[in-house]
C-alpha cells in the first residue's frame, strides 16, 4: 500500500511539474505585453480574423488594460487603413505593392502561408477540375453543370471585389489572370463566400484554406488536392503569405503583437487554424 501512495504521489508532482513548465513557456511568449497597455486596431484581411482573434483573447486574459479590436474588409482596406493612420496594423492576404510601400512607407510582416481553395456545395459530385476548366468557368465560356459531368444546371460563380487579396492571388495564380465575369455573384469575405456557397448547391467560388471546413468541398486542380502538405510542397501553386502591415515603425502594442504572432506559441495557432507557419 505504502509502495502504492508513493508512486501516485510521484506521478501527482510529475504533472503538477509539466503544467507548470507549460504555463512558464506560454507566459514565457506573452511577456512581451509586459508594461503595456492601451489600445491596438486592426482590420483587413479576412482570411486572417480567426487565428489573430485566438491570440487577442490570450493576450487580453493576461493582460487586463490591454484592448484589441480587429475587422475585415479586405487587403485593400487592411493598405487604406492603415495608410491613413486610421488603424495600427493593416492585415492583407497578398504583399503589398512597391507602390503602397513607398507611399505609406510600410513595414510589412509576413507570419504565415496559406493556400487558395476552389470550393463549391457538398451536394457536387465533382472532385476536381482542370486549370483550363477553372478559367472557363470563372470567365464563362463554361456555364453549366453538365460540361463538368453534372446536372443541366447553370454554375452560379462567386468572387471577391478587386481589393480582395484572395482574389488578386487567385486570379493571378489560378486563373492565369483571365477576366472574371461581370454576372460574378460578389462576397465580402471568406466567411461570406464559405456560407454562400455552402447554401448554393449550384456555386462555385474560392477561399482561404484557414476558413474552409465540412460545409463546402475542396476540390483538386489539375490532379493536385489543396492540402497544406501540397502548399508545403509547392506542388499545390495558389498560395500566398499573410501579412501584417504598420505605418513606419510599429508602436509598442503593435511591435509586441507581432513578436507574438511570429513567437513559437504564435507560430502553433497559425498552425491550428489551417495555415502554414514561416518559423
């Protein structure tokens, strides 16, 4: 019995050892908020909003005079914003141009990689396409269901408006720059175009590999599924970074919060949210 106590007894200090070592290397990464405090505005990039909103309520339950608020609208909101000096941190799913750089004089952070996938309704057959398929589809010399091996039914096509980063990534790398049609249902976000096309059995659109779930199906191009392994690899091709933009040099709360999303804990979030970490 004694042999017994002591054993449990043992194993108890073991995890009381491991959680607090744990707690340490989280902390650990956290303490670059030490001493701050204030306010920290972000908006732009949608395909960004999940993961940065998981490391803001860290950050906020650690440290109480820390607010952080974050929104959409999209790369080209994410370059205004911040240019304007409206917003702290500007988030864009492509590189800004030499343009925008010079102009706002950026400081530009990239802290993950993340792929582009072609969604459309669960209720489609449909596993993959070709790159010629997709370009037709988008510019719309193809029209229906039926010349993919479906139903006699019109493709209902959804995109982004022109300041979407997603969609400039898109339509450079997926669509070889064709010109997407006018008839083009237009969503304001990835999380938009997730639940317009899952509630669409006809659509057809595209969207961050960090936003697609079980609602909507991935399907591959040219043979080549888009996993983050086929990103990893480069065999998959319509990837892009995700970037975090400041005016100049970054402020304190700015400053801090991209050392943590570049810190190792930051790191595993992007991971956990469906991109690929650059550290």
């Amino acid at each position: 019995m004694k042999i017994i106590k002591k054993i449990i007894k043992t194993a108890t200090i073991c995890m009381i050892l491991v959680f607090l070592l744990r707690g340490v290397s989280l902390s650990g990464d956290l303490d670059v908020f030490k001493g701050l405090s204030g306010h920290l505005q972000i908006a732009g990039g949608t395909a960004h909003i999940k993961c940065e909103k998981a490391a803001i309520k860290r950050i906020m339950k650690a440290y109480r005079a820390i607010r952080i608020t974050i929104g959409g609208g999209g790369s080209g909101v994410g370059i205004k914003q911040v240019c304007e000096g409206l917003i702290d941190i500007g988030n864009t799913g492509r590189a800004p141009t030499p343009d925008e750089v010079k102009r706002c004089n950026l400081k530009v952070y990239k802290f993950a990689v993340d792929g582009i996938g072609v969604i459309v309704n669960p209720e489609r057959k449909i596993e993959g396409i070709t790159t010629n398929q997709l370009i037709g589809i988008f510019s719309g010399s193809i029209t229906n269901w039926k010349d993919l091996g479906g139903p006699n039914v019109s493709i209902n096509v959804y995109t982004r408006d022109s300041e979407s980063g997603t969609r400039k990534v898109f339509w450079k790398k997926g669509l070889k720059k064709a010109q997407i049609i006018e008839k083009a249902y237009f969503v304001r976000s990835n999380a938009a175009m997730k639940t317009a096309v899952a509630n669409d059995p006809y659509g057809i659109g595209y969207i961050s590999l960090g936003v697609a779930d079980n609602s909507v199906k991935l399907l591959a191009i040219d043979g080549v599924y888009p996993s983050r392994e086929n990103v990893k690899s480069g065999k998959y091709r319509i990837a892009r970074g995700l970037y975090m933009n400041t005016r100049g040099e970054p402020g304190p709360l700015a400053k801090a919060f991209i050392t943590y999303m570049l810190s190792p804990e930051g790191q595993k979030l992007v991971e956990k949210f469906g991109f690929l970490p650059v550290r």
